[in-house]
C-alpha cells in the first residue's frame, strides 16, 4: 500500500474513533425522564423546605418532555440531611458535585457545564409587570438584550428564543404566586436565578446540550417545591 494512503487512513480511522467516542459520551448524558426526576429531586426540597440550582448536560430533545435530568437513582429509606440524600442520589453521575453554600442553599453542579452563559452580566433587569410565578421571572432574564445577543453570537439555541417576543409560562396568571416588581442592577444572570429564591421555594435548572446541527441548545426552568400533604389532612384535603 502506498505511504501517504496508509496515512490518510490511518488519520481518518482515528478521526472517525474519536468522533464515535464523543458521539456516545454526548449520548450518555442526562436522560433520566422530566416526570422522574421532579419527583425525585422535587421530593428532596419539598420534605427540607430548601431551594437550590441544577446545573447540568442533558439531551434538550424539545421534539419530546423536556427537561430530561441527570442520571439519577432512587433512594429508599434514607435518614440522612438533604445534601447527603442527593450525593447519593446522584452517584450515578461522577461529574455531578453537590454542595451547599453559608445561606443555606444547595448547589447540584456538574463540573463540565459551561457557565458562559450564567456569567453573563446584565445591565438592567425589570420584572414583567402583572405577570406571577418564576418561570415568568425567569422569561424576563431570558429576555434582555444581553442575554438574545449572547445566545446569537455564540449559537445557542433553540435559535426561535433569539427574539424579544416571549409565550406566557403556566403560572403567569395565577394570582395565588407572587410576582416580582422593580429591578435589578449589574447582575450576571446566575445572580437574577438566584434573586428569584428570595421568593420562591424550589431551585432553578440550567440543562446545557449539544446541538446536533451545531452550537449548543439550553433550557432554563424553575421547580417549585411541592407542598406536603399532612398525614391528618383530610380525604378532600389530600
């Protein structure tokens, strides 16, 4: 065989194993179903009264129900606080990391998630007035300017949120929620997600996923805790 073949297909053997490689690493993130995993995790702030965030890859197949969680595994019968609970929930995941900060607030953060985003600054932030719940806080931090112009500039889709114009969230007009006034100032966007534990009880997820076609695709929501059903509420009650 010629020399320079041999070495052409050498060097597209290996290009084609590394590309086999990445393509079932990318595979092998998140998955476990939204309804698991809100029930999972879910369970965990709702019983400890606690908030928190979630950051993490995933697949971001919005052809199907999303968000799809890290990989997770039930955990029966354990006794321990709730930042123990999920470690082991989450041992199934090696780059997950769960810690909990000074105030409180517990931290589910896979070490390779890109925090570009996050990071970003925003100058002025105002709450969209009239409307309730977080999920519509979050539409109002999704939809500045700093934010659609950094989603364009490095492709991150889906490339239909690059507009200002926004659908309102389930809990936009429920008037049982409360809804954020006023503004904020010089905050990166993590700090917005965290302004909104201030009032709601739960934690905000940052799913991050490579995008097929190129780029990557995000998905950003708010889970909040669910409220205990006593042991002596009633039959209606329950």
């Amino acid at each position: 065989m010629n020399m320079s073949v041999l070495i052409t297909s050498v060097k597209l053997s290996i290009t084609c194993t590394i590309m086999l490689v990445t393509c079932l690493l990318a595979q092998d993130r998140g998955g476990t179903p939204p309804g698991d995993g809100r029930i999972l995790l879910g369970g965990v702030f709702s019983k400890a009264h606690a908030s928190g965030s979630l950051e993490y890859r995933g697949v971001c197949n919005f052809r199907r129900f999303y968000p799809d969680f890290p990989k997770i595994r039930a955990v029966p019968n354990h006794e321990g606080s709730p930042v123990e609970l999920l470690r082991e929930m989450f041992s199934v995941d090696p780059e997950m990391r769960v810690s909990q900060d000074a105030d409180g607030t517990i931290r589910m953060i896979e070490e390779d998630v890109p925090s570009d985003l996050l990071d970003l600054k925003i100058h002025q932030l105002t709450w969209l007035a009239g409307f309730h719940g977080p999920n519509m806080a979050i539409t109002a931090i999704m939809k500045t300017p700093e934010v659609i112009a950094f989603r364009k500039d490095h492709n991150l889709g889906p490339a239909a949120e690059w507009t200002t114009s926004f659908s309102w969230t389930g809990d936009a007009l429920a008037s049982g929620k409360p809804s954020l006034t006023g503004s904020l100032h010089d905050v990166t966007v993590r700090q917005a997600l965290d302004y909104l534990l201030q009032t709601f009880h739960g934690f905000w997820l940052y799913e991050n996923c490579n995008n097929p076609e190129g780029g990557r695709l995000m998905h950003v929501e708010f889970l909040e805790d669910a409220p205990l059903r006593s042991s002596s509420a009633t039959p209606e009650e329950r």
